[in-house]
C-alpha cells in the first residue's frame, strides 16, 4: 500500500515543520503555536502564585491538577486523532459513562482488577466500533453518528445503573487511588496519562498510521487516489477513540471508587476545546498531541484557579470561551502566514 504523498501531509507542529516558509530558529519538537500555549499556561501559574501562593503552589494541589487533567487528557488524545482525520466525535463523555458503568456492575466486579479494566476498554472499543462503522461503511455523518452513540449510551449507562452510583469494592482498584500508590510523588492516573500522550505522539508523528490520518483530514479523495484505504483507517481512528475513552473511564473509577451514568458529563466539548485550542483544526489535516495536551492542562489550571479563588463558574466559562476564540483567530493568522 501506498503512503500518501508528501504534499498531502501536514505533519504535526510537534515534528517536522509544516511550511517551507522561512521561520524562526526553533527546536524541532517546539513552533510558535506551541510557545503561545506554553505563555497562556505560564501566565495561569503566574496568577495562581500570586493570588493563592501557598494553596496553588503546594505540592498537594499541583498533584490535584495534573490527576484532573489525566482522565480528560486521554480522552483528548483520542478526538485529537479523529478530528485530524477530518471526523468528529461527539460520543465520547457518554462512552466513558457506559463503559465506567458496565465495569463497576457487582458481576464484572467478580472478575476483579483484570476483569474491570478488561470491561471498561471493550465496551470504549465496542462503541467506537459502532461509530466507525456508521461512519466508514454507513456512511453518515460523523455529527450525526456520534449524536445518536452519545443519546444511546447515555441512556444505557442509565439503564444499566438505575440512575444510582455503583461502589467499586475492589481493593486493587481503589488502592490505586490512594497516596502509598504514588510513584516519586505522581500519581499512578498521571503515569498513565503520561505514557498515553507519548504513544500518541509517536503513532502520529512516526509512523505510516499517522501519516494516513492527516492525509485523509487534509483530502481524502486525493488519499484515496494515492493508495490508502480510507474507509479502513476512519474506522482505525474511531476504534482509537472508543479505546481511549476506555481507559479513561477505568481511570475515573480508580479515581472516584464509584461509576455512575453521569460520568463523562461534557467531556466531549472540553475534548474539543482542548484540541482546537492546541492546534488542531476541526477540518481536518492538521493537530498536535502537544497543543493537545497544553489544551488540557490550560482547563484544568483555569478550573483549578477558580476554585481556590472561589468565583463562580460562569466567568469561568466565559474565560474557556474567550480562550478558544483566541486560539482559532491565532489559527487562522498562523495558517494565512504558512501559505
């Protein structure tokens, strides 16, 4: 099978360049977008320490952000792959909500550790199948599609728990949630995390599975015509999600000790944002891991200082939206300056 060729590939601005447009000396995993996320993200911890010096700077807190941020960050990594792909997927909270349900039901919690974390990643896989396959082989509309797996799963996430909150009796799992389980001070949830943004990256960044997703973001007709079977990797990329929004949900029971049909609530929309905002562009062709995950860690840390602060949410929001607005005008500066 063929690659596609290299003027349909806009690798991530966590790799190679993107432009043969003259730019600033920079390092090669490092571009302006990623610098202006790195100053949104630098100047949050400029306030928190001034405000709430020895609250937002405690050990204790930091650990409480990046723990925050890992459950969503992986799902993030997840859409990031889809939106790449020119899709979208709007499922993913209510995905994580059905399968933190199936696997906190006292039958698959007969089954301990190995059975749980099993559950929880083959419901996220069956239902990205499901996904991939509406919209790959359907076909419909990703908006559409997804819609319909978000309504079905929230509703049977909620049949499954009867609206109550399933505790999770399982000493492995809870353990895991405890402060002895720490590795040198990080939490096990931002281990994970960790080793889920690097896989990412790497599978975006080198190798053929990701050089094929942008490719059919960026023109899947000419995709097509060079030699990729496009269908397949749609389907590849939704199965991707459902896998990440699996361990997600394994890593919010470890998190809560419980699952409930809430879980995942806005997930989906913080997934997005975090991707728009670091980089990715919701036609398709171009993302970043990187900006991803400095997406992610933006909302946490905004979340986190109004909390301490104690304002309420509704500036909080405001600043989320002010921020996303930023980021796609900085877009579509950054694109006007590549072409």
């Amino acid at each position: 099978m063929l690659n596609s060729p290299p003027s349909l590939s806009k690798t991530d601005p966590a790799g190679p360049p993107t432009s043969s447009a003259a730019r600033p000396a920079l390092p090669g995993w490092v571009d302006l977008r990623t610098l202006a996320l790195l100053g949104v993200l630098a100047i949050l911890v400029l306030v928190g320490a001034l405000t709430k010096p020895d609250q937002f700077l405690s050990t204790g807190n930091l650990q409480l952000i990046l723990t925050q941020a890992s459950v969503i960050g992986v799902v993030t990594v997840g859409i990031t792959f889809v939106i790449i792909g020119g899709g979208i997927d709007l499922s993913v909270g209510a995905m994580v909500a059905l399968a933190s349900v199936w696997a906190t039901t006292l039958a698959t919690q007969d089954f301990g550790f190995g059975g749980m974390l099993m559950c929880a990643v083959l419901v996220g896989l069956g239902a990205g199948l499901i996904n991939g396959v509406l919209i790959a082989y359907g076909p419909m509309v990703p908006f559409i599609a997804t819609l319909a797996m978000m309504a079905s799963a929230r509703g049977l996430s909620l049949q499954l728990s009867e609206g109550k909150t399933q505790m999770v009796t399982v000493d492995s799992v809870l353990s895991l949630g405890e402060r002895d389980a720490y590795v040198l001070g990080i939490p096990p949830l931002v281990l994970v995390f960790a080793v889920v943004t690097v896989l990412g990256w790497l599978l975006l960044n080198r190798t053929t599975f990701g050089r094929r997703t942008v490719a059919i973001g960026g023109n899947a007709e000419a995709a097509r015509l060079a030699g990729i079977a496009v269908k397949r990797q749609r389907l590849m990329l939704y199965l991707l999600s459902g896998l990440c929004c699996g361990i997600a949900a394994f890593m919010l029971i470890i998190l809560t000790g419980s699952g409930q049909n809430t879980n995942g609530n806005l997930y989906e929309l913080d997934a997005i944002a975090a991707a728009i905002i670091g980089g990715t562009l919701l036609s398709g062709g171009r993302g970043t891991i990187v900006g991803s995950v400095l997406g992610v860690l933006i909302f946490t840390t905004i979340t986190n200082l109004f909390a301490l602060n104690n304002l309420q949410s509704a500036p909080q929001q405001i600043a989320k939206g002010a921020i996303i607005v930023a980021a796609v005008l900085l877009q579509r500066r950054l694109n006007r300056t590549d072409n």
